[in-house]
C-alpha cells in the first residue's frame, strides 16, 4: 500500500500509538519505491483511477463512501 498511497499523512501517523506500528510504516516508506496508479493499471480509464484512488484513501473521513 506504501508504494501506491505513500505514506500515510501525519495527523493519522500521530493517532498510532504502538511504536514498533511507526517504526514498521518509516522503514518500509524508506524501503518503497512509489509507483503510480496508470503505471499498475494502464488501461483504466482516468475516471476508473480516480474512483480507485479515492476508494483507497487512508483517511477514513477522506475515503468515499456508497452514502
């Protein structure tokens, strides 16, 4: 998930409260190449990436929803 979204942003990071959690997630980011989403998925449309994009989005108040 790193190499699709990054990493997460801070304000979530700073809800994590298990350090071998933070630890894990700065290791792995710097260990990760970024790869963009037209890179895994060439012949989606760009609205089918934009969807998939949101529906992958960290923040849970961010993510779309069916609502």
């Amino acid at each position: 998930m790193i190499s699709l979204l990054g990493m997460p942003q801070s304000h979530l990071l700073n809800n994590i409260s298990d350090p071998k959690i933070k630890n894990f997630l700065d290791l792995a980011y710097q260990k990760t190449l970024r790869v963009s989403w037209d890179t895994i998925f060439p012949d989606l449309t760009e609205d089918a990436l934009d969807l998939l994009k949101r529906l992958l989005e960290y923040d849970p108040e961010m993510r779309i929803s069916a609502e």
